[in-house]
C-alpha cells in the first residue's frame, strides 16, 4: 500500500492511498475516517493540468454513468475517456468504476473520491473566476508619461475622477517633454505629440492640436504686426525645439485651402511649450503656442493673436503603448479615460474650425 507523508501544523500526519489518516498521535483520531483526503487529492493534481483534467473526466463519468456520455459532455472520444479513467485508477492504485457492457458504477473507493473530486474541480473552477475578475478590473501600478503642458493643463486636472473609480491601481506619472523608450522604461501609456519614431508601437489618435501666433501687445507696440508669413522674417521669433531631433518646429499655416511652412529661428530657442509662453507673455518675441496653453493669456490680454488671415496647424496628439494580444485592463482603463476626456475637436480649438490637416515634417 503507497502512502505519503504530509507535514501540517507541528506534527507528521501520513495518509495511505485511500486518504486515510494514521500514525496520527496528536491528531484528533475523529478525523480518521475512510475517505480521500484534500490534502492527498491537492498533492496529486497540482502539478500538471493533465491530472487536473483526469480528474475532471472521471468526475463527468461519475455524473453521468457512462462514457459515452461524459465524452461527448467533455468533447473527447470513449477511449479517450477510458484511457484517462485507467490511467487514473492506475496512479490512485484504486479501481474506482465498476464497469459491465450496459452500465457504469462507482466503486465504494470511488464513491468517496467522486465526493473529494467534486469539491476540489469547484475550488479550481471558484479561484479561476477569481482569477479572472482579479484580470478584468484594473489594478497594480500603472506608468504613464506625458508633455509638460498638455499634461499639466489637460490631463493632471481630471486625474482624480480616474483614480477614484479604480481604487486598485496606483498611478506614476511622469511629466517631461522628452523622448521616451516604454518598453526599455517600463512605461504602460505615453501621451505623444507628433509622428512616432517607433513604428511597433499602438497609437490611438486623441486629438489635433491647434496651434496660434501671438505676441504680447507691448512686443506689437515696439515692433509691430507682421501681415504676412513672409514678415516674420523681420521679427524675433521664439522657436520650440524638439528635444528628439534638436530641430527647431516648423510652424504650418493654412489659408484658402493651401498649406504653407516656415522654419524660424531666433535669439532665444525653447524646448517646453511652458516656458515659451513665459517668454511670449514677457513680449521677447513672436511664438507659436498650442491653443490650449495659449487660452488664458489670449483670454486675459497678456498675448494677442497675430496673421488672422492664417490658421496655424498642429501636430496629431495620441495615446501610445506597446502592442499586445491581451490589452491590460489598466493600460486600457487609462486609455479610454484619454479619449473620454479629450474630444475630437477639444473646447481650446473651436475658433480653429475645420479645417484640411497635414503632418508637420
């Protein structure tokens, strides 16, 4: 007779091959009766999802009485099902069905271990839908990065209605303006400003960014108002300058239905959208500044808009993780959260209209 050892608590319990418990001097000898043990049933199956499935069709034979039946329940063939039930008595070292030409029958080793079976498969089958929820619902630590700006002035704000409604998961974000590896890095979404360099990765498009030219009205007092895309060449232009390329941004305008580009360069050349606005507002020059940064002080009068006749065009705003075949439920939370927040045509771009867009190169 095969029997394993099995440690619990502060003593040595064994249990022979029909489950019983002996050799048990500091257990309660009430616990010995003549059934299969859990502990024997969990050391047997939980190696190999080829024992758990033997379980699971001895179970379905069991619950049916007949092979036929549970092969055709489980999706298997008859011998494939009497294969499994042999090779399970032969491991158990029990005969576990009475079996005849017209009927199935459980043994009375079989009757109990039926009885174990089927408390063991509804725990498997209760931790795998707890499995499951834990999966669907997003949790853990989520990584994402964001511009400065479009960060701070769009996102940052509206964070605390997202963190509210998923409780498990803690939120990092870092806020910069440069370059970023998500893979390398570590880092679940990133909020892109312009063509992605990596073409592997997923983009969802959130929105268009609409750009407008503007200047403090002590700057247009000093030096003017240019009419004309060909007049900035006599202005101070503050140029943002792309941290990944260390090329200066072209600034894209669009009148009667024809694009027009024109790189500038000035005295003094930034690389965060914020601190041009400072500049701007300080009157060092003319810029072009996202309209959703520029909104408050075009609002309030520390800058006015310039080449009205114009409309200055931006760069697609998206969304970027890595590719996967199962989407995070985390990553995907956060991104439907972006495209929830942020409209096709956002409130800061209405006086922008509709208008033909081309990606700046």
């Amino acid at each position: 007779m095969r029997s394993c050892d099995v440690e619990q608590s502060n003593f040595r319990i064994q249990i022979d091959q029909l489950g019983r418990i002996t050799n048990t001097p500091e257990s309660d000898s009430a616990i010995a009766y003549r059934t299969v043990n859990p502990v024997a049933l969990f050391r047997y199956c939980r190696h190999t999802m080829e024992n758990l499935n033997a379980l699971r069709v001895f179970a379905k034979v069991a619950e049916t009485r007949s092979f036929t039946d549970a092969a055709k329940h489980l999706g298997l063939t008859s011998s494939a099902v009497s294969k499994a039930i042999t090779r399970l008595e032969q491991e158990l070292g029990l005969r576990l069905l009475h079996r005849t030409t017209r009927s199935v029958g459980l043994t009375n080793d079989g009757a109990s271990f039926f009885e174990r079976c089927q408390q063991i498969l509804a725990d498997v089958q209760d931790a795998e839908n707890a499995l499951n929820r834990s999966r669907a619902a997003p949790h853990g630590r989520l990584r994402v990065h964001m511009p400065v700006g479009f960060g701070r002035r769009v996102i940052v704000p509206h964070l605390s209605g997202f963190i509210e409604r998923f409780p498990d998961l803690v939120v990092d974000a870092e806020l910069s303006d440069r370059m970023v590896d998500l893979a390398y890095e570590g880092i679940d979404v990133a909020v892109h400003i312009g063509e992605l360099a990596d073409a592997r990765l997923i983009a969802r498009r959130l929105c268009n960014l609409r750009f407008v030219a503007c200047a403090a009205p002590e700057y247009l007092a000093r030096h003017g108002e240019p009419a004309t895309i060909e007049e900035l060449d006599h202005h101070h232009c503050l140029a943002y300058v792309l941290m990944h390329t260390g090329r200066y941004r072209e600034w894209q305008f669009v009148k009667d239905g024809l694009t027009f580009g024109k790189t500038v360069s000035g005295r003094l050349n930034i690389n965060n959208a914020e601190s041009l606005l400072e500049a701007a507002t300080a009157g060092l020059g003319v810029a072009m500044i996202s309209n959703f940064i520029a909104a408050d002080a075009l609002r309030d009068g520390r800058l006015r808009t310039i080449l009205t006749d114009y409309v200055a065009l931006g760069p697609q705003v998206s969304a970027v993780y890595l590719p996967s075949k199962n989407l995070s439920p985390k990553v995907r939370a956060f991104v439907d959260f972006l495209t929830d927040l942020i409209e096709s045509n956002p409130h800061w771009d209405e006086a922008a209209g509709d208008l033909p867009y081309r990606q700046a190169t």
